[in-house]
C-alpha cells in the first residue's frame, strides 16, 4: 500500500475509536442524569409521605 492510502486506513481507525470513546462518555453521561434524576425523584416522594405520616 501507499503511504497515502496506508494514513487513509489509519485515520479511519482513529476515527472509529474517537466515536466510540465519545459515544461512551455521552452515553455515560446520559445514564447517570437518569438516574439523578430518579434519585431526586424517589427522594421527594419520601419526603412528601413522611411530611404527611408526620401530620
């Protein structure tokens, strides 16, 4: 192969593992917002039923 055609199949690689890299880390990202969210979510219904066990 040509030294050209060679940096071709190089830069695809990089590429491929760059998206991949980055598709972990928004995935990552994206999952555990989830969850803080669910977290804050569950933790506001306790305190709704709490408040009102305490009345």
């Amino acid at each position: 192969m040509s030294n050209y055609e060679e940096s071709k199949k190089a830069r695809r690689v990089a590429s491929v593992v760059y998206i991949l890299i980055m598709g972990f880390i928004f995935i990552g990202t994206y999952l555990s917002n989830a969850e803080k969210a669910a977290a804050k979510k569950e933790s506001k219904s306790i305190e709704v039923v709490t408040s009102s066990e305490n009345h």
